[in-house]
C-alpha cells in the first residue's frame, strides 16, 4: 500500500521544511507549492489526500484557493484542506470554514499538533 | 493548400481604437461593464487624475480582474504616492486584497522602499508580517538594517518568523547575533526555534565573499 | 581554487526557489542534474569559488546575471515541432473545445507570440493539416508577431538549415518544404503566405491590442525574462487578445502561478494550459 500524500502550500520556504520534516517522520510523502496557482496545478496532476494551506500568499491567497478547489469536479475537489495561519481573529477562521476548509489551526503550530490533525483529515501515513 | 486563409484585414471589434481620455475613463468607471472597467483602469495609469481615479476604483470595484488590473495599473505609476494608495490594502480584513497589495508593491520596489519603516512599525501584527517579506526586494545591505532593527523589539512570534524567512536568504553574518537573541527571546516557539536555527546554519555557512 | 562539483540540496532549493520568484520557472527533482549543471557553469563563468558567492551576485542583479541564467536554461535555437506535446493538445483538446460554439466556415484564430524566425507558427500549420480532421471544416488563421523585425523578415522569407527540420518526418518536409540548396529548405508559398508576421511587442497594449482576439495563444519563453511589473502588464494584454473560454500555452518550464492570477488552469492529457474565463464569470 503506498503512502500518503500531503501537499503542502505555503510560500515561506522555512514553514515548508518545518513541516516537511514532521511529515517525512511520519511516514508521509510530501510535495510544496508556493501559493494557491501551483498547488492547483499540483493538485490537477496528481491525486493528494490533504492540502495544508496558508492564507496569505503571492498571486492567488488560500481562502480562493480553496474556493476554486472546491468548484472543481470530483474526485480534486474533495481534497481534506487543513488551513494553518497566522490570523486568528474569527472572521479568519469562519471564513476558511465557509469557504471549504475541513480544519483551522493558528500558527505557531508544534509538530506534535500538526501530524495529530493531519492523522485526524487525512488517516496515518 | 487547404483553408488556412492570410487575412490582411484586422477583426474590427471594440478593443480597437484611441486610447481611452479621462473623461472616457470617469465614464467608464461609474457605470460600464467588466470589460469597460476593464480596459478604463488599464489607460487610467496615462492621465493626470490617474492616481485618484484608481484610488476609489479600488474602495468599489468588486469584480476580482478589475481590481487586479488596479492594481497593476497603481504599480504602474510607480510612485511613493501609488505606493502609499496600495499599502492601505495590506491589512484589509479581505485576504484576496491583501494578495493583490502584496504582489503591487512587490512590483514596485523602489516606490514601496519610503514605506517600510513605517508598515514595519505598524501597530498591527499582521501588518509587520507582512511587510517582512517586502523587504525581501530591496537592496541587501538596506534589507538587513531594516529586519535588524525590527527583530531587536518585535515580540509577535510569528512577525519574528517572517523576518527570519526572509533573512535566511538575504540575511549577512552581522544578523546572526540579533537571531540569537530573538531565539532567547521565544524560548517556547517550536517553530521559530527550527527556523532560527535553520537560517543561521545558512548564513553562517555561506564565506565571507563579495561579488 | 577548486571549484565545487555539486552543489547541496539545500542549495538547489535555495536557487530554484529564487528562480521561481524572480522568472517564474519550474524545475522539479527530475530536472536537478539539469540545473546543477548549468548554475555550476555559470559559477566558472562569473569566477565564482562558491554557491553563496554566485547568488550575491545573482540577487545583486550584477552583470545581468539573472539573464545569463535564464539563458542557459532556454534552448535558444528554436527548431520545427518544438514541444509538440503541445500540438498534440492544440489538435486533441484544445480545437474541439474552441469548435463546439462555432459554426463551419467560422474562424479559428491562434497567435505565436513571440514567434522568432518562425517555426512556430508554421509547425502549427503543419502539424493542424497533418493531424486535425476538422482543418478544412474553419476559416483558420495563424498571426505570428515578434518584437524583432529582423527574425520576421526571416519568418516571412521561410528558408531554414538542417537543424531547423530535424524533428520533422521526412514525408511533411517533403510535402511542404521545397530544398533551394545543400543547406536550405523553404516553406512553399502556399503555406508561407497563409501566416501572417506582425511586429508587436506585447509589453505593449497599443501594439498588442490591434491584433484582435484569438482563440488559442502561443506565448512560449519570453515571460520569465520579464520583472514583475512587466509580467502583469504582459498577461493582462495577453487576457485582452483572448477570447472568453480562448487557450494560452506557455513554455515547458513556466507556470501561470508566477505571472498572474487571471487565468484558470486545465489539464489535458499532453499539456497544463491556462483558460480566459468563460463569459458569464467575470
């Protein structure tokens, strides 16, 4: 049985290494996209089980990201999206909800928090 | 040869034509379709009132392409004064406008460069994060300074971290102090600790060497 | 002084990640050895000891460097039935999609921009005569433009070495090419004066927008050496001279994802190609 497979869209290339290396630990297989454009494009090529998703980055944000996402047809569209931001006011955390987020974390995140909600969306590696 | 026809003629349609005049370009903006928007935002960055006329554009356009090309057309212009009319979107509670600041001012690097001091001391933390990673387009040495001085007080965790992003590319020996003690600073931050820590073996790896 | 014969992966991230930033090229792990090879020449090339050296100088925009960077990426000499994958697209998906709301004898309108000496625009030609069923069905019309008079005198003219023609099978050369001597194969006239060349540099609305609107664009290689505000400017003029639901194909190293936000990206089996929004959506 293959692993499975998390992408990760987050355009600071230290938050995508902290995350990679928790991923990798645990057994997952894990791709990056620096804003919400590449992941779609990643996500159009290749089937992931969970995109892990920050909010604010160049060209298209993770709140259109997700919602363009969701607009697509299935199976793309139903991707588990975990969104992991810096914004923790609640119309931050309502507005990923309504735009399709599975789940909100706020940043900082531990490692340990990370992989028990990834396990939580998306099933152990 | 079978029907690939050379045309000499050009399709007559509504995008040829003058280039649009202010008062096309008013007309335009408060009452015409997408593509009239459109095309008015395009031209405005050419006419004197340029400037203003795209400054409220951007308090009611709502269709996302317009407000793009707003913004393009602001980084256009290219001036402090455009510059200072994008960076009042950096902490609008929209995060598409937000993105759309961003990638303006990123456009425009010297126009942007007047106001980092002052986003960088902005009293909004989502602000200050923000306009780390503005800094990142801006001369090496004058990078350096800004982010020194913004890791020697800031106490927002995650503005740390953004400073740290960037500096992990641009950053010069001098910073390694200041990461350190801003590592001090947040002894409980899992991730800034990983990132610091991640950064320094970066710069401090990298000779001593000058172009 | 050694000069380095690797560079780390941490190094390689650290490069394609500015890569991306400044250019908006792609380069996966696939494409490593690829890459390590030419940062590594152009570290002897810049008299660079190390990594860190080159990418002071590299961000530093010294000596153009980014340029002669992206230069050693971008197989400069262009040749005919380049990326035909893409052509397969433009046949199999790309067409019928754009024939679905036209009727026989409507146009069909595709733009090679920029398209150098011109084997773009002219593979395209061949390759719909050869391989779309539908070819006679529409009116269609190839525009090839460039900023450079020069390489569209050359287009115009249709004469091309050897080299030019390696990807093509021998029965097309046969059939539109007539051989002036050793060296030299021209496109016959037919063929030559069904593409039209028109300077046009699309950084610029005023030359881009007399151009009219088109069902599929060829922009292949030419946005990645663009700055930000540039790429903007480019891709809104390129969103202008296309059609609501119209195609733009970009080169095989670009993405969208870089340049603007105001396409929708498709995927076919040959391609990932990027969508003006249909009508109805703004």
């Amino acid at each position: 049985m293959t692993a499975k497979r998390v992408l990760v869209v987050d355009d600071a290339s230290l938050m995508r290494a902290y995350y990679r290396q928790a991923l990798e630990r645990a057994g997952y297989v894990v791709d990056e996209a620096l804003n919400g454009l590449e992941a779609l494009e990643k996500i159009l090529v290749q089937p992931f089980d969970l995109a892990i998703v920050d909010v604010n980055m160049p060209q298209m944000d993770g709140i259109t990201f997700i919602k363009t996402l969701r607009g697509k047809d299935l199976p793309t569209s139903a991707v588990a999206v975990l969104v992991t931001s810096t914004e923790a006011k609640d119309r931050d955390i309502l507005g990923a909800r309504m735009a399709g987020a599975n789940y909100y974390l706020t940043k900082p995140i531990s490692q340990e928090t990370l992989i028990e909600h990834v396990v939580l969306l998306c099933g152990a590696a | 040869m079978p029907l690939i026809k050379g045309k000499s003629n050009q399709p007559n349609d509504e995008t040829t034509g003058r280039e649009a005049g202010q008062a096309d370009i008013a007309a335009a903006m408060s009452g015409g379709t997408v593509d009239e928007r459109w095309a008015a935002v395009r031209a405005a960055a050419n006419v004197p009132a340029g400037l203003d006329i795209l400054r409220h554009a951007l308090t009611t356009e709502t269709v996302s392409r317009v407000r793009e090309a707003i913004f393009t057309a602001l980084a256009r212009i290219g001036t402090p004064a455009s510059a200072a009319v994008v960076a009042a979107y950096v902490g609008s509670d929209d995060p598409e406008m937000r993105t759309g600041a961003l990638d303006a001012l990123r456009a425009m690097p010297e126009a942007t460069a007047r106001h980092l001091p002052d986003l960088l001391r902005d009293s909004d933390p989502d602000v200050r994060l923000l306009a780390c990673e503005l800094v990142r387009n801006q001369p090496t040495e004058a990078a350096n300074e800004l982010l020194s001085s913004l890791l020697a007080d800031e106490m927002q965790a995650n503005v740390c971290a953004a400073a740290v992003e960037v500096l992990a590319e641009i950053g010069d020996h001098a910073i390694l102090p200041v990461l350190q003690g801003c590592a001090a600073r947040f002894p409980d931050d899992p991730f800034l600790a990983f990132a610091i820590g991640l950064a320094s073996d970066r710069i401090g790896s990298q000779a001593s060497c000058r172009g | 002084m050694a000069e380095p014969a690797t560079i780390t992966e941490d190094e390689f991230r650290k490069l394609a990640e500015f890569l991306y930033r400044r250019t908006g090229m792609v380069f996966n792990e696939a494409k490593r050895y690829y890459v390590e090879r030419r940062i590594l020449d152009r570290m002897a090339a810049t008299s660079s000891d190390t990594f860190a050296g080159y990418f002071i100088i590299l961000r530093g925009e010294m000596r153009r460097e980014v340029e002669h960077l992206i230069n050693a990426f971008t197989v400069n000499e262009t040749y005919f039935y380049r990326e035909d994958h893409q052509l397969e697209c433009l046949a199999r998906d790309l067409l019928p999609d754009r024939v679905r709301s036209k009727r026989a004898g409507e146009a069909i309108r595709i733009w090679s921009a920029p398209c150098s000496t011109g084997e773009e625009p002219y593979s395209i030609a061949m390759w719909l005569l050869e391989n779309w069923p539908l070819v006679d069905t529409y009116d269609i019309e190839i525009v090839g433009s460039d900023i450079d008079t020069r390489v569209l005198e050359a287009a115009a003219n249709g004469t091309y070495g050897k080299r030019a023609l390696m990807r093509l099978p021998a029965d097309v050369i046969a059939k539109y090419f007539h051989q002036v001597d050793e060296h030299n194969w021209q496109i016959l006239d037919d063929l030559r004066q069904s593409v039209q060349f028109s300077r046009v540099n699309i950084m610029e609305t005023r030359e881009t927008r007399p151009q009219g609107r088109f069902d599929v664009i060829f922009c292949r290689n030419v946005l990645i050496y663009f700055d930000d505000e540039s790429r903007r400017i480019a891709a809104e003029n390129l969103f202008e001279n296309l059609l609501p639901g119209g195609y733009i194909c970009l080169g095989h190293t670009e993405s969208m994802s870089r340049i603007s936000p105001l396409f929708e990206v498709c995927r076919f089996s040959d391609a990932i190609v990027y969508r003006r929004p249909k009508e109805g959506r703004a």
